[in-house]
C-alpha cells in the first residue's frame, strides 16, 4: 500500500509539474484528522486556506526561514517552558510532549495537511518531519493542546535551492535538502502561478551507547501547486521512515556508573523499532469553499531479536468539505468530515494476533467570531458521541481567557494489543474517552526592554495510559485522572533585538489536586511540580549586516518527580510502575551561531556539565543517559539559481 501511495502522489505530481511552485495555499491544519479522529475538534478555525501574493524575496525574507537556521535538532525544541518533553536525547529518538502539564496523549502536531499522530499509539509524533521544511510551531489558538507547524511555502521569484547539514560526535549524520520553482503559467488553458517543491532528508546516529542508534531515518516532500485569482489546488506527498534501536534501558555492574558509555550494556542488544509512513492530500478552494481528500498507511514494526518482528499496518482515507463566510455580522467557519480507518490483523512473523478492524468516523464543526470573543466546536461519531467545545475572550488590554471541555476516543493500542507487549485485562469495560476540561488566564506585560507572558491554568483530565516497569517489556492498560492547577511563565529581555546582550526564560510550576485510579501516585508524579528552560546570550552585527553572530548559554532543567518510562515495543512513554524515579537535573548547552551573508553556521556543545566535577550525569528517562559533552556543527545554505 505505501508503494502503491507513493507512485499514486508522485504521478499526480507530475502531472501538474510544468514548472515551478505557485504561492501555496497557507499551510494551516486542516487534516487529515484520520491520523486522530479527535482532530476534528481543533479543525474549524483552520478548515479555510488562501492563497496569498508571492513576495519578492529568498529565503532571507522568508518569514518561516528561521526555524531552518536554528541550531535545533528538532522542532520541538523550539516549545518553550510550558511544553515538558521526554526524550531520551538520542537524535531520532522517540519525543513526547507534555503541555502544561498534561498527558502526552492530550497533544497533537500538524505538519501542513497533516496530522502528524501515530495511527496505532496515537500519540502525536514531532520527531517524523524535518526541521527545515517547517515555517513555525505554534499552538492553535483555538484548541486544547493542538501544535501547528506549517510546511514552508518557498515561496520565491527565482530557483531556490537549500540544503542543511549537521554532524556531532557520536556518529550523526544529517541532511536536509529542498528544491522550489515558482512560475507563471498556463493550466489547461487557465492562467495562474504553478510550482513544484521537492525535499529530501536522511540522517543517522551510531550512538556512543550500544544498540542506542537510529538507523534508515528518510523523509520524501513532494508538493505540486496551480493558482489563480479565484481558485487554488494543491497535491502535497509526504513519507517518512525511521529505524531506532530499542535497548530497553542500560543497565551497569556495581561500582560502575551508567553515565560511562564503554561499562553501561542494552538490556535488549539487537532490538529495534521501526516506523514507515506516507501521507498524501489533494486540496482545493473556490471563493469561500474548500474540499480535501486524504489517504494515507502508516506501518509500525517492533524486532526483538534478528528472527523475531511484530507488526501493525494502519489505513486511512478522509474526505472533508469545508466553508468560511460571514452570517449576521459573525464571521463563521464550518468543516464536514468522513473518516474511514484499517487496521489490519497484528501479525509476529506469521502469527496473527488479531483480526482485522475497520472503522468509520463522520464529524463537523464550526468556529464564530465576532470582535474579541470566539467559539469552536465540534462533534463526531464513531459508534460513540464525542464533542469538544472551546471558548476564547478578548484581549482586553493585556488579558485574555479560555475555557473548553474536549473528549476523544481511545487510540486502536487499547483496542488491538500489541501481541504479547501489551496486556489490557483490566480494562473490563474498554478504554476511557481522553477527556479533559479547562481553564486559562493569560496576560502579557511590556516595561521597556522586559516582556513577561504568563498563564494561570486548571486542568481535570482522564484517560487511558500505559502503565510499565523500569526495564519491562510488558505494559498494561490503565484508567487514570488527574486535576491540576499551575502557572506558566515567560520573561524576556531584548528578544528581538538585533546586537548587544539578550534573555529569556520560562517556567512552569504544577500542583495536583487530586488523582484517581489504580495508579493515581504515578499519574500525580509523571511530569515535575517545577521545570523550565533559558537562553543568555549576545548578539553580534558586523559588516553591514554581512555577519550576524549569536553566542549564548541556554538550558532546561526539573525537579525531581516520578517520570516516565520508555516502553521499548511500542515507543510510548508509559507511566511509572516501578523502579527508578528522575532526580533533579539541569542540561546545559553552550553554541554560537554565525549568519555569514546568505549561509548560517553552528557549534554546539550539548550537555556541557555532564561528566565534570559539577555533574555525574543526566537521565530525564530512568535506564536513558544523556550523551555528555556532545560537540554538534551544523550549516544552513540557501541558492538562488
């Protein structure tokens, strides 16, 4: 099936690719919510796209150039405070985000079209699209814990080229390339702008820790585009492939320590993970209607041992319709949605595990807005009613508010076990919604060179979660809730200013008022009552601009709590059963970055304190060291042709 997507998406590029790429519809979210029905609650406010006027510039204008520039090694990288992730620091490794403090599994991440969640996990999968390619990453608005990260629209009057490469001690290898045309042209007879963007990335990490590597990581982008003064048709084709080791977590004798690569040894010496996706969109928009069509099979595999592999294979296809207009003075916007999802038997070798399953999701919402009040809803049915609602006020000054109420169903994981890996038994009468109700208070206040930005929040969540044992191979389904209350904060000191000394940090405390479940302690304890990051620095312009230098400490740093444990088969971040918990810890990353006209250049040293008389080590995953003093270079080289 991923073949067959793949010819299908690249014959009906060619078949649009005169020349070039036109100005590309914006790259707002509007599915395919197939990835996670649940999407279509956060649908609405995004369902219109327009076609904007090609500006008169490079890449150095591009206004979404600058996530390609960072020294980032993903795109979750670029959350700030408010987001915890997991990661095991393994570059292509799994990542997982905790916004303000809530379960992974309340996140989502678009890229473009698409819902980036994993078809089977559900969990939203920020490590899969290249950096480069993404214009932002930014919250939906209008949403619970929805993250967009538009595809770049490069869009340029000539040829552009870039490429983006990165190395690091340890065995990483990194590339990003992109090709745009964008050109006037004739369709059949239409005028309009047509273009063709075509990326490619692939990478690889050894790793300084046996079996701790990432093998095969490619991703294909391939976008056709034709517009005109009153329609705009887009085809966008994306794959993705990744190959992680699964060690299990380390383990060391005594007297020795984890944090020295040569003595620590995988508790799962030749296992691996394996995750290959295609995703493929065909949109289009007349004056206040848009329609898409969405297809796509995302394929994940566990391999234990060189004759041992367990396999899910996930199908979807959606069709959605949607209108953006103007009713008695309200600006309104409304989305219909069909879902059909396949997820075949579950097969070890030639051992089927489960029979096939098949299900069919219809939904709609719709946003209004008028002056500073707006409000999105939406409802979907899949045997079951689930609705989501959300509510947004002002700014009124320097305060706005929000509240809403979201549920969704469980991923297929609770409904289909991954073989032998996965035990549901005590999920007597099926998984829970993923439901979650809040409130939230924002303010922002500006006192010459200081900007402070900061969030009071409620949140009261239940839903079902894997529970695990430190270095354990099975996971059991579990039914938890939490209500916790908290404050995010951020305060900067000359962001943007172009020269001279800068900062900014951002922090967010948590206390939960009450936990249910069997697990309840480990929920409580699964993400730091404290955590945060900062970046200090000072920026350099030289010669007229010919050099822009930036040199900074950044870090991000928890207190000691409970954690997550990485379920090695699956890839999820399980709640803690048992065995080690995270003591408090700090990363800190000493860089420079050097915009050399056109090109920009990096040195990182990451994790910098570790393995020095101030720091043994950090693990933010219990069994997962940090690699310490990790040296990463990295350039950015956009041309013009």
């Amino acid at each position: 099936m991923t073949r067959e997507l793949l010819v299908a998406g690249l014959g009906l590029l060619a078949a649009t690719s005169v020349l070039a790429q036109t100005t590309p519809v914006d790259s707002a979210r509007t599915g395919p919510s197939g990835m996670n029905p649940a999407a279509v609650a956060d649908t609405a406010a995004t369902v219109r796209r327009t076609a904007a006027p090609a500006p008169t510039s490079d890449t150095d204008r591009d206004a979404h150039g600058a996530l390609a520039r960072s020294a980032a090694l993903t795109a979750a990288e670029h959350l700030d405070g408010a987001a915890f992730r997991f990661e095991t620091g393994v570059p292509g490794g799994p990542v997982a985000v905790s916004w303000l403090g809530l379960a992974p599994l309340q996140t989502d991440v678009s890229a473009g079209p698409f819902a980036l969640a994993d078809g089977y996990t559900g969990l939203a999968r920020f490590d899969l699209v290249p950096t480069a390619w993404l214009s932002a990453l930014d919250r939906d608005a209008l949403s619970a814990a929805t993250f967009d990260a538009p595809l770049r629209t490069f869009d340029a009057p000539q040829p552009l080229t870039e490429a983006r490469y990165q190395t690091a001690q340890g065995g990483l290898q990194r590339v990003e390339a992109v090709h745009a045309q964008t050109r006037d042209r004739r369709l059949f007879g239409t005028p309009g702008r047509l273009g063709l963007v075509f990326g490619y990335a692939a990478s690889a990490w050894t790793g300084r820790y046996a079996n701790g590597g990432v093998h095969g990581h490619r991703a294909l982008l391939a976008r056709a585009a034709f517009a005109t003064t009153r329609t705009a048709t887009t085809v966008t084709l994306l794959h993705t492939r990744n190959r992680p080791d699964a060690p299990g977590g380390y383990t060391v004798g005594t007297g020795t320590t984890i944090f020295d690569p040569l003595r620590a040894a995988a508790r799962l010496s030749a296992a691996e993970r394996g995750t290959e996706r295609t995703d493929l969109a065909v949109e289009a928009e007349r004056g206040a209607w848009s329609a898409g069509v969405y297809v796509g099979t995302d394929r994940m595999r566990f391999t234990p041992s060189a004759t041992d592999t367990l396999t899910v294979r996930y199908r979807y296809a959606q069709a959605e319709a949607g209108w953006e207009g103007h009713v008695a003075g309200i600006d309104v916007e409304a989305s219909a949605s069909a879902v059909t999802e396949y997820l075949p038997e579950i097969r070890r070798d030639t051992l089927g595990f489960d029979d096939a399953l098949s299900l069919v999701t219809t939904g709609a919402s719709v946003a209004a807005s008028r002056g500073p009040v707006s409000v999105t809803g939406s409802v979907y049915y899949d045997g079951s009613v689930y609705s989501s609602c959300v509510v947004r006020v002002g700014p009124f000054g320097p305060v706005s508010a929000e509240a809403g109420l979201t549920s969704a169903s469980s991923p297929f994981l609770f409904d289909r076990t991954f073989g032998p890996f996965v035990d549901v038994t005590a999920l007597t009468h099926g998984a829970s919604p993923t439901e979650l109700r809040f409130v939230r208070l924002h303010g922002t206040v500006e006192a010459g060179a200081f900007a402070a930005r900061l969030t009071a929040f409620y949140h009261a969540e239940n839903l079902t979660e894997l529970v695990a044992q430190s270095y354990a191979d099975t996971a059991y389904a579990v039914d938890v809730g939490a209500d916790r209350v908290g404050i995010a904060a951020t305060v900067g000191f000359r962001e943007d200013a172009l020269s001279g000394f800068y900062a900014t940090t951002s922090a967010t405390a948590l206390h939960t008022l009450l936990s249910s479940g069997d697990y309840a302690g480990a929920f409580a304890e699964s993400v730091p009552d404290l955590s945060g990051q900062m970046q200090i620095g000072a920026r350099l312009n030289l010669f007229r601009r010919d050099l822009l230098a930036d040199v900074f400490v950044r870090g991000r740093g928890w207190t000691a709590f409970g954690g997550r444990v990485l379920h090695a088969p699956t890839g999820v971040y399980a709640l803690r059963g048992g065995g080690p918990s995270v003591s408090a810890a700090a990363v800190v990353d000493v860089g420079a970055t050097a915009r050399v006209r056109a090109a920009t250049l990096w040195l990182v040293l990451e994790n910098a304190l570790s393995g020095t008389p101030l720091l043994d080590g950090v693990t933010l995953v219990p069994g997962y060291p940090f690699d310490a003093q990790r040296l990463r270079f990295g350039v950015f080289w956009p041309i013009s042709d």
